[in-house]
C-alpha cells in the first residue's frame, strides 16, 4: 500500500483505494488502522457518521501525546466495521472502490476477550442491586443464557469471516 492508500506495484487497483477493516471485537482492529493510517496519512473511522466515543485513531490521547501519526488529507482512507451490517452500511455509503482488510485471531480468545467484561459488568450489577432488592429475585449466573449470548458472538464473528470471503474486488455489499 502506498501513501494513497492504493496498492503498489502496478495492482489493479485505482490510485486513490478506500478500504473497509473488519474485525471481531477484540481482534486488532486498532493496531491495523494506526499503520494504514501511519503509512496513508489519511485517517480511518468507525463508520461514515464518526462516533466521539470511536474516533479516528490519530485523535486518540496516546498517539496526540506522542505525535506518531500525522495526518496530511482529512478523507477517510478506511473505515472500521465489527460486524456484517455495519460493513454494509458503510459500504453502501462510502467512495467506490474500495479494498477489504480482514483481521482475526482465534475465536474462542476473541469471543472470550470480549464477553467477559461483559460478564463482569453484569456480575457487578447483581451484587448491588441485591443489595437494595433483596426481595425480587435476580437471575443467577447458571440461569442467564450465556450459551446463546455466545452462539450469537460467534455467528457474528463468523458473518465477517463469510463476507471476506464472498467479497471481490470493489464489490458492492447488498
């Protein structure tokens, strides 16, 4: 990839390439995008609309402390997607064409990984709230369907993974 975000050496694709990254949670998603925004010096974003809580990684505190990643054409160069539908929609919305990075790890770390803060979350929650409603009846954690809640993460894991690779140059999600 060259500073453009295109592909080098006489590839077919155009001069100025877009690229969508996708990823399961967890999975490198950040570190990606520091080096194509590193090398590009274009930013990359969580999707068209740009969230504060995701922003472009350039913005963030660590790499505005440490001056890193220096951005010379405020375009987005790529935009970040965790799941299928968010792929699409970015797709149908962004700058054709475009290049598609996949990101993985192991599926049973990255769906770990991203569950159990999750976990934790609600195992905290439960505490406190048995603490002031001792009388009503929480769900404990052998009766909370985890079991679905991972089979979920998993079929969402595996969504990113079927649409890599179902996808072809500059195709268009539909």
């Amino acid at each position: 990839m060259n500073e453009n975000g295109a592909a080098e050496a006489g590839a077919p694709f155009p001069e100025r390439l877009n690229w969508h990254i996708v990823s399961y949670p967890r999975s490198g998603n950040h570190a990606v995008r520091a080096l194509v925004e590193y090398v590009t010096k274009r930013p990359t974003v969580a999707s068209l609309e740009g969230t504060e809580s995701d922003k472009a990684i350039y913005l963030r505190s660590a790499n505005q402390a440490a001056n890193v990643i220096k951005i010379d054409d405020d375009e987005p160069v790529g935009y970040k997607a965790h799941s299928l539908q968010r792929l699409v929609e970015n797709a149908a919305r962004s700058p054709s064409p475009f290049g598609l990075i996949l990101i993985t790890r192991d599926p049973a770390d990255a769906i770990v990984s991203h569950l159990y803060p999750k976990y934790e979350r609600w195992k905290s929650k439960l505490e406190k709230k048995r603490l002031f409603f001792a009388k009503h009846r929480r769900k404990t954690w052998e009766e909370f369907n985890w079991r679905a809640e991972i089979r979920d993460n998993y079929n969402s894991y595996l969504s990113c993974v079927f649409a890599y690779l179902a996808w072809k140059d500059g195709q268009e999600f539909t």
